[in-house]
C-alpha cells in the first residue's frame, strides 16, 4: 500500500503533466502523419494571435524595425493577430535556439502573458532550432519562410501557380519531417537487441516517417515534370511572340507596390487589386498599343519581397525567367514605403538570381499620391531616369508611356517603299510591328519611310524605293 506522501507525489506529478499538456497547444492539421499530400491544403497555417521575434545583426534599428514591420504585415496577410514584436541585438542567431538562450524565457513570458498560440521568427530557422524553441516557448514556432509559402498557397489560383506553391512547400518540409513525440523513433530495428529490444519489438524501425518522405519525394518528382511540361507550353507562346517581333515588357518590383494597378491602368486588364502582399501570384500578359500603332505584350509577375525563399525562387524560376526574356522591365517602387532603397535592392537581387539583370530597367516610382515631398525630392535626386506615377489617381502615367514607347527596341531594317492601295494588310503591318517615320499618299499607293523587321522586310522587297528614287520623285509631307 501506498504512502500518503507517495500519493501525493503523483498527485503534483499528474497536475504537472497536465500543466504541461495544456501549455502545449498544437495547431490542427499539421500533424507529419499525411493521410494525402495531393492536396497544397495540408501546409497550411492556422494562425490566429502570434507574437514576432527578430534577431537584428547588421544594419541599423530603423532596418532591424522596418524587417519586423514587414514580418507583422506577411503575418496579418495570413491572417493572423500581431500582438507583440520583439528584436535581440546579437553578432548572428544563435545556433540552437535563434534567439539567446536566455532570452527564451522572456519570449515565453510574452507568449504567456499575450495568451499566444504561435510564435513566428524572422529568418529560416533550422529543423533543430524549430524544435528546441517549441519545447521551450511551447506553442507552434514557424519561420519567414513558412509563412511566406503559406500566403502563396492561399492565393494561388492557376493550376501552375497551385502547382509551383506545392513544390515549393514540400522542398521546405522534407528536412523538417518528425514524429510526435518518442514513441515513434523508439521502434527497434534489426535484431532488437540491448535493453529497449526482445520479443515483438522487432521491426522495420521508423518506417512512418521514411513512408512519409518517400512519399513526398515522388510528388515533388510529379510536379517537377507537370511544371515543366506547363513551361514547353509557355516557350511555345514566346517564341511565336519573339518569331512575330513582337517586343515584351515586364512589370517586375516589390509587393504591394502597386504593379497589378498599373496594369490595369495601362492595358484595362482588369486583374485583381487588393492592399494585400502577395495578392496576385499568377502571371497576365496583355497586348498594348502605342499611340503610333506599334504592339507590344505587357505582362505582371509575382511581387517579390526581402529574404524571398528560395524554395519560391526555385519553383517559380520558370515563370520568373519571363523577365530575363522580355525587352524592357519595369521595376516598379512603392515611393510611399518607409525604405524604397531597400525594396530596389531585394528585387535585383532576385532578378539577378534568374539571369535577368541585363535586361534594360525603367524604374517607375508609384504611389506618389501616399508619398511626402521630402521623400520624393530625394527619390528623384537618388533616381534621375525614374518615371513617378500614382496608379490611383492617373498622375504622371502619359509619360510613363511615353517613356516606354521610347524604351521599346527598333525594328532592325530602316527602308522605303511604295505599298500598293490593294495592300493595306502590309500597311498595317509595318504600323502594328514597325516603327513608321514618315508617310503620305500619292497616286501610286502610300508612300512610307520606316523600320521594320527582317521578316516584314522581306515581304516589303518588291515595293522598296532606292534613296534617289525617293528624293527625286516624291515629296513628302
């Protein structure tokens, strides 16, 4: 028979455990036990009140402040409640926990006190820092990263975009795979010998997780070649674009800066516009005509943002190399952010990652409307060539596409030619895909003086006028 104070040791150590299980609060429907990973739904994020922790380590308070402040939007964009952020000063995160180890108490003392249920970091954090700061803090800990994938996975709409986000997250979770708790890295293998061994314990070992991995790995196989297979589909488009010479600009730039309004505004494409990050993820391609008649092809991209994942970068490369294909980019800016400087730089960066730095840059400056005039002022002394628009209010968009007509590449082949009245189809040509310099209409047809491409000026062969034939024999107006 038990003592009295046998029985109320385990009494305490019930409560305890108690205590401890109701500390740990688990978000539903991230176990790693996957009953069917076809679906992009099974990563995503339940999050509700969440507390932000950054580890400032170079640059000034002001970048370490404006870093947390785009964590708390990305947070709220997931939709989540912000309810405290918190920054350490230290030469590099800690290897074990992130923050110092230290300093997990007092994240623990916010979490209690704030009645958190997640605690989001801002960096990626390793599978061993993952779990170290779960079993300290003991509510779910998830990374930039993390949630980053779980905003494009709600806003995903293509069956690409769907598609790429997947890959996307299940290159993030293979490395990051566990099992809840001992029991199930306690299954013996082998012989089952030694002390945790014997009769009945034989067995295959962790076979849950390893069939979880593997399963895992032959998805991303799969949308490795779906994607690619959409790709040949997408070259396909391009190349008849590029065989027709017909020049491409890209909106590129930072997001939320207003890229998909601007599109709207220039082509009436009617894409969606939300004050959200990452609103839009799926590439839209208009045709656009120049107050000449000359065609070119406008297309949006994928907003791009700080530390952008590199499992994104990868999954996506296929659309982003859209940008290293097109003629022109225009980066877009929000000229209203806190540090436009700092969004210039993260998009050419990621640009750069995709081979799409040399592609000529037209940065165009939006949002003027939100902006004070000290930060224009500077902003216009920093950036010269730079177009400022407001896509709200219309402001400064005549010479925005003026600037990009005048950005648009020329035709390769200048000449003259006299065009029959029966051929209007190759007047219309040599406007829609040329560049016409002169013209005028005479009694032999209409006379033109342009550049155009090598294919439309082989057609144009027949009609060409040599230069004295020009000079000497009609004037035009």
């Amino acid at each position: 028979m038990r003592t009295n104070h046998e029985i109320e040791d385990t009494s305490l150590a019930e409560s305890l455990a108690r205590e401890e299980r109701n500390a740990l609060r688990r978000v539903a429907g991230l176990s790693t036990e996957l009953t069917d990973i076809t679906e992009v739904e099974y990563r995503q994020l339940r999050l509700e009140r969440v507390v932000l922790v950054g580890v400032w380590t170079t640059g000034s308070i002001a970048d370490a402040e404006n870093s947390l402040a785009e964590l708390a939007a990305l947070a709220e964009t997931a939709g989540s409640q912000v309810l405290e952020g918190l920054i350490q000063r230290r030469p590099q995160p800690d290897a074990a926990t992130f923050i110092g180890r230290g300093k997990v108490e007092e994240l623990r003392a916010a979490v209690e006190s704030t009645g958190a249920d997640t605690v989001i970091c801002d960096g990626e954090l390793s599978p061993s820092q993952l779990r170290n700061l779960e079993q300290r803090t003991k509510v779910k800990v998830i990374d930039r990263t993390a949630l980053i994938l779980d905003i494009f996975a709600q806003h995903a709409k293509s069956k690409e975009g769907k598609a790429q986000v997947e890959l996307a997250q299940l290159q993030y979770l293979v490395p990051r795979l566990r099992g809840w708790g001992e029991a199930l890295s306690r299954q013996a293998g082998g012989s089952a010998s030694g002390a945790g061994g014997g009769v009945g314990l034989r067995g295959p070992g962790e076979t849950k997780l390893e069939t979880d991995r593997r399963r895992i790995r032959t998805r991303i196989s799969k949308l490795k070649r779906e994607i690619a297979a959409m790709r040949v589909v997408r070259d396909t488009k391009r190349a008849e674009r590029v065989r027709r010479e017909i020049p491409g600009v890209t909106i590129a730039g930072y997001t939320n800066a207003g890229k998909s309004s601007l599109l709207n505004r220039l082509t009436g494409a009617g894409v969606l516009v939300e004050d959200a990050l990452f609103a839009t993820l799926d590439t839209t391609t208009r045709r656009v005509t120049t107050r000449e008649g000359r065609v070119f092809t406008l297309s949006d991209t994928v907003g791009f943002v700080r530390h952008l994942p590199h499992q994104l970068v990868e999954a996506f490369r296929s659309t982003l190399e859209e940008v290293g294909q097109a003629d022109l980019v225009l980066h877009v800016v929000d000229g209203a952010h806190p540090d436009p400087e700092e969004q210039v730089r993260a998009v050419r960066e990621v640009l750069a990652e995709v081979g799409a730095e040399r592609v000529p840059e037209l940065l165009v400056v939006n949002k003027i409307d939100a902006a004070s005039e000290e930060t224009l002022l500077r902003l216009k002394h920093d950036w010269p060539q730079a177009v400022f628009v407001s896509a709200r209010t219309g402001a400064g968009l005549d010479e925005l596409q003026k600037t990009i007509e005048a950005r648009l590449p020329r035709p390769a082949v200048e000449l003259s030619v006299r065009v029959p009245y029966d051929r209007g189809d190759l007047v219309d040509r040599i406007h829609r895909t040329g560049e016409v310099l002169k013209s005028a209409h005479v009694a032999g047809g209409t006379l033109l003086r342009a550049r155009v491409t090598q294919e439309l000026a082989a057609e144009l062969a027949r009609f060409r006028m040599g230069e004295k034939e020009w000079s000497d024999g009609e004037v035009l107006g």
